[in-house]
C-alpha cells in the first residue's frame, strides 16, 4: 500500500516536498517512482530511485530541478521539488514495481497511491 502526501498550492519558483509511504512486507524491496498527470492529459515519468536507492532516473522537463531519494528506515520515498512552474501542475502520483527501477512506461508498475495535487501559481 502506497500513502502519497506533501502536495498544495505555491507560487512560481517555489518548492514543495512530496512523501510516499509505503507499507508491506516486500515494500522496502521495491523499486519506486513518481509520475504525474495533468489535467486532460495523460500520466507521465516524473522519477524512478532504486529499492536501494543508489540508482535514479529524471525526466528531462524535471531534471535538475526535482529530487527524489527514499529512506529504506521508514519505507518512504520522497520527491523534492525545487524552481516550480505552472507546467508542473499536475496530481502526483508514486507508483511501485518489482521490475527494473528505469522503467518509465505506467504499465509497468504494480502497485500505486492515491495521488496528491500540486498547484503551481504564476
């Protein structure tokens, strides 16, 4: 089971921190991601970390301005957000696979939260 949380409202340039929680015996072995979908348009790669966290992977409309890293302590996996914009507005949603950690395709996926809203302001 996955728990997104962290999303809201923020200006233009500013940051947010998104958490994703997730509880289940073979959790701490999974590989994560986070991916996000506008409003009527389709869910899209944000970024993917390791189970053990030592490999991740961006989009390019994100790189350089998102982080996502993941505490194996607390089986939580965290997306910071940095320079937002209004094209960042979207529901962010993290997602679980127990197949390679580069996968970008949604499909490959097993398992995924509930989503949460950011609302970037220009």
């Amino acid at each position: 089971q996955l728990q997104a949380s962290g999303g809201g409202l923020v200006q233009a340039g500013g940051s947010l921190r998104l958490s994703c929680a997730a509880s289940g015996r073979t959790s701490s072995t999974l590989n994560m991601g986070w991916f996000r979908q506008a409003p009527g348009k389709e869910r899209d790669f944000v970024a993917s970390i390791s189970w053990s966290g030592g490999n991740t992977r961006y989009a390019d409309s994100v790189e350089g301005r998102f982080t996502i890293a993941r505490d194996t302590t607390k089986n939580t996996v965290y997306l910071q957000m940095n320079s937002l914009e209004p094209e960042d507005t979207a529901v962010y949603y993290c997602a679980a696979t127990s197949r390679n950690w580069r996968h970008r395709n949604i499909a490959m996926y097993d398992y995924w939260g509930q989503g949460t809203l950011v609302t970037v302001s220009s």
